[in-house]
C-alpha cells in the first residue's frame, strides 16, 4: 500500500529518488510490539530480496526467540533455493538482560561495543539492504555505546540501507536523526493480571 504525501519538499530529488530514500526507523515507548514489528519489516525486506541482518541486544544468549528460528530458516531457503535474500541473526553480547545478568557490568559494555563495532564495519560495507538492532536503545542509555557515534554512523552511510532500531528510551539525538518513530503505548497487558508470558505470544 502506498500512502499519499502531504506536501512535496523543494530538495530537488525526483519522486522516485525521494520515494527510495533509505531510512532511519526506530520502534520506541513501553508497549509491546516494538521488536515485533522491526521482524515483521525484516520478512518485507527479505521477501524483495534484500540481505538482512538482524542483531539482537540485551536478551539472552540462552533464549531461542521464535523470530530467530524463521530468520535462521528463511536464510537457509535463500542458500539453498535462492528464494527471497540472506538472512542472518547475531546475538551481541553473552547472556546478558535485564532479567539474569552473567559476568560483570564492564564485561557486558564491551560486549555491546564490540556488537556495535561490528555493525559499523557492516554499515561502512554496505553489507546488508536492512539492519535490525534490536533492544538497541539499551547500550545507548545505560551509556554503554557512545550516542554521536551512532549519530554520526547512520547519518554518513551510504548506499541504500535501512536501519530500524527498537527498545525503551531512545536517545533524544536517535529520535530527531530517525526518519520514522513510532511509540508504543501500553493500554492493557496480561502481565498487569499476574498473567506470565507464553509460547508464541512473548517467544
């Protein structure tokens, strides 16, 4: 579905230029939905054929999310078949979430630095038509990658690549660099009923 624009801006690009602009997206606010829906923009971008990656913050390296099994299926048919484009699926970082830490709190910045550095290279490659950071925003807050670092990496890149960023607290500076923002806002939730998380709704 294509939407209508509201106003056409003088920047001299053509409407084809301007319609393929690549984008800064960021799912942000205290509502469920903000991962589910980066996945859900990773299988567009997997059914026009782009090479996706997905790099997962924050949630353990013990979990196995059920995005992670598609990712890592719907990669696999591209290998095999060639349907669709390359998938993959990083987790950065060893175990580390809000709800179970291991190791220390030094130990977990450098490992969100090095997850970060790693997507730099990518970025600075063109490697991938679309990156899904994933629980991003918390490395970000808690201060563990530099903000105008990022700022300033997305900004540059170049070539036709999507960024979408998801997780509570974006950074101010995330916010006015993004093209896209939506806020998630918690109505109701089964949690708030003593409800526990269950299979195929929260993994």
């Amino acid at each position: 579905m294509q939407g209508q624009v509201q106003t056409t801006p003088e920047d001299g690009l053509t409407t084809r230029q301007r319609r393929n602009r690549p984008l800064v997206i960021v799912h942000t606010g205290d509502g469920k939905g903000k991962s589910t829906a980066a996945f859900g923009l990773a299988l567009r971008g997997w059914n026009q054929g782009w090479s996706v990656g997905v790099f997962q913050f924050v949630k353990s390296a013990k979990w196995r999310i059920g995005e992670q099994t598609a990712v890592e299926t719907l990669g696999e048919l591209h290998r095999e078949r060639g349907t669709g484009g390359p998938m993959e699926w990083h987790k950065m970082g060893a175990g580390w979430s809000w709800s179970r830490k291991e190791g220390s709190e030094a130990d977990h910045a450098d490992e969100a630095r090095e997850g970060w550095a790693e997507i730099k290279r990518r970025i600075a490659a063109e490697t991938h038509g679309l990156y899904v950071l994933d629980e991003f925003t918390y490395p970000m807050a808690w201060g563990w990658v530099d903000v105008d670092d990022v700022v300033e990496s997305l900004r540059s890149r170049t070539g036709q690549q999507h960024v979408v960023i998801t997780g509570r607290r974006c950074p101010a500076a995330i916010l006015e660099l993004a093209d896209l923002v939506t806020e998630m806002t918690k109505v109701k939730h089964p949690f708030d009923a003593g409800q526990k998380g269950q299979r195929g709704i929260e993994w």
